[in-house]
C-alpha cells in the first residue's frame, strides 16, 4: 500500500482574512485512530486552543475513525 498524496494549496490562500476554509485530514493508511475517547478530546483542545490564538472562527468539525473534517 503506497501513502497518500499531499496535497496544498499556494500559501498565501491560506492568508486571506475574512476567507472561510474546509479542511480534511485522513490518517495514515486510513487506519482508525479518531476512536479513541482521549486522543479525540485533545484533538478538541487544539481546536479550541488554536481558535484563541490565531482569532479564527470554528464553524464545524466532525471526527470520523480514519478522518476528520473541520
């Protein structure tokens, strides 16, 4: 099985002020790590935790076993 491909767009669209973006970000070999209970709420504290500092809005996320879109 051959990894994922990496995909990013030009950086300066992610500079944009006031731009609404939508993410994914699917686990490696999309192997089922987004089921465990403790690993998610940290994952919920980055969220909030980079909201603060860098001001942003979090409309949505939504964790899945092997992805999670934000």
């Amino acid at each position: 099985m051959k990894p994922p491909k990496k995909v990013h767009l030009d950086p300066s669209l992610y500079q944009v002020p006031g731009s609404v973006y939508f993410f994914t970000i699917v686990s490696n070999f999309k192997k089922p790590y987004f089921v465990n209970e403790d690993l998610n709420n940290e994952i919920i504290d980055c969220f909030k935790t980079e909201r603060e500092r860098i001001e942003c809005k979090i409309y949505v996320y939504c964790l899945m076993p092997d992805h999670l879109l934000c």
